[in-house]
C-alpha cells in the first residue's frame, strides 16, 4: 500500500532547512537595506555560492566516508591548479579548454597523491591533506613568481557573463550537482560510496571494493577543487596565493549545514546548494554591519557546532 508524503515528512527533509535559512538570511539582508537591490543580491548570491557549491559537492563524497575523512588540500588545490592554468594559457585567446585541462590534470594529481598518502602510509585523511597541502602550495608560489596573469578574454566574459538570467558560474555549479544527485542517487557507484560510509567492513564483506571508492572520491574533491579555482581565477581576474583560503572551512561549512551526516553514509545534494547561498547571505550581512573577517569565522565556526549539537541529540533519542 502506498503512503503519500505529508507536510511534516517534508519538513523533516535536512536540505530544506538550509533553503530556509538561505531565504531568511535574504529577507534580513533585504532588511538592511528597506528592500532595494533584491535582484543584485540575487544574482550575486548565484554567483558567489556556485564555488562553495562546487567545492563543497566535492567534500561532501569526502565526508560521507565516515568519520575521520575531510580534505583539508582544498585551498591549496585551487590555488595550484587556477596558477598551473593561467601560466598555461598566458592570456592568449583561445586557451580556455588547455587551461582548463591543466587545472583538471593538476586536481587529478593532487587526489591520487592525497588518496596515496592515506592508503599506502596509512596516514590519517586530515594529516595527510592538511600536510600535502603545504607542498602543494609551495609548488603554486614557485609556479606563481609573484606574476599576476590575466585570464583570456573570452573566459573573463564568460566566467562573469550569464544565460537566461544567471550566472555562468551558477550553470556550471548547477549541472555539476545535477551530475552528483545522480550518481549518488541512481547509480552502483552512488550506493557503493553510501555503504561504505554507512560500514566500511560490512561494504568489504560484500563485496563492494571500498579503497577503489574512497580513491574516487578524494579524486573527485581535487578535481571539483580545480575546477573552482579555474573559475574563481578566471572570474577575478587572476590567480592569487591567498584565493582559497575561506573555501576550507566553507566547504565544510556548506555540508555540514546542508544536512549531510558527518557521521557519514548520508549525503544532501540539493542542501549543498542552500547551505552555500545561506553562507553568501550570511556573510552580506555581517558586511553591512561592518563585521570584519574573525567575526564571520567565529560566526561560521558557531553555526557549525549548533548544527553538529542537534544532529547528536537527534540521533540519541530513543
């Protein structure tokens, strides 16, 4: 006998509450400011969310691995691959897809050399990214020489152009969440990596080969990495040491407050996408209110451990 879903069942969905915090956070923004310039604030949150939505689609495969997996390289990816892809391209028109084959090739190295530190040496996930990290940023310096290399023209306009009304960016974040919801959602691959995450020994005893899905997914957080710093750089002009630094705790932020478990076995697609317009909005606010970057961390960092909290005693009750 079927059951037709009801209000409350629709309520207890973890990635509409990321939505709702993301509208509320726009109506307060809107607030601010007695309601002009909705269609900016719009536009930019489409714009700017699309690279934590990005990274955060990647952590978020990481994350559902179970406990102890996290991917601390994230900044350091970006900023490696977007320099690798701007040195390459030279701001010569008609580069675009070579440069973003560097950066792709760059975030395919990063992956397999994170995925082998942790099962060749046996090292825990965040020691071994978080160490990693510091080569591969030391490997963007060296690249970088202090340069500041414009991106080509024609992937400046497009990396801060639109189609039909929203951002390229945002397209290019949308189908790439398109993409994921499928795989996790209607594929043998999707379910291995959630049984895995759900009992790594219990996905090993059935078969399922559990360190051929953790490498793809810590493969796929490097290359979702390098595609976000591709396009952050080719949106801003140019690559920078510093450009992906917020993005490490942001994309942990957005899964966490996207209603994935960190527990693992669980992952939340469309809460990805709240959860970084949420982030975007919030962070708007604090702006206008003069708010400087601590007190936007300190912020995140609280909203994560409310929503890490209340997960727990949910999951305790009897």
């Amino acid at each position: 006998m079927m059951t037709r879903a009801t209000p409350l069942a629709a309520l207890a969905r973890p990635w509409l509450w990321a939505w709702v915090a993301a509208g509320l956070a726009f109506a307060a923004t809107l607030g601010l400011t007695s309601g002009r310039g909705a269609g900016e604030l719009a536009y930019a949150a489409l714009s700017f969310g699309a690279f934590a939505a990005i990274v955060g689609m990647g952590q978020m495969l990481v994350i559902t691995l179970g406990p102890g997996n996290v991917d601390l390289s994230i900044p350091a990816t970006m900023t490696l691959s977007a320099t690798l892809a701007l040195k390459v391209m030279g701001s010569d028109p008609g580069t675009a897809l070579l440069g973003l084959a560097v950066a792709l090739a760059a975030g395919l190295g990063v992956g397999l050399a994170n995925f082998a530190l942790i099962y060749l040496l046996r090292l825990p996930p965040i020691i071994a990214t978080l160490a990693a990290s510091l080569i591969y940023q030391s490997l963007a310096i060296w690249s970088n020489r202090g340069l500041r290399i414009k991106p080509p023209e024609g992937l400046a306009d497009f990396a801060t152009g639109r189609f039909l009304g929203l951002p390229n960016v945002a397209w290019v974040g949308l189908v790439l969440a398109l993409a994921t919801w499928v795989v996790l959602e209607r594929s043998v691959a999707g379910r291995w990596l959630l049984a895995t995450g759900q009992n790594l020994r219990a996905a090993r005893l059935a078969g399922i080969p559990v360190q051929a899905v953790r490498a793809v997914a810590y493969v796929t957080v490097a290359l979702c990495a390098a595609l976000a710093g591709y396009l952050l750089a080719s949106f801003s002009g140019g690559a920078a040491l510093n450009m992906g630094a917020e993005y490490l705790l942001m994309s942990i932020a957005v899964v966490v407050i996207g209603g994935c478990s960190i527990a693992g076995g669980n992952s939340n697609v469309p809460g990805i996408w709240g959860a970084a317009l949420f982030m975007f909005l919030v962070v708007s606010m604090l702006n206008s209110y003069g708010a400087g970057a601590g007190v936007r961390n300190i912020l995140t960092g609280a909203i994560i451990i409310a929503i890490v909290i209340a997960a727990s005693t949910r999951r305790s009750r009897p």
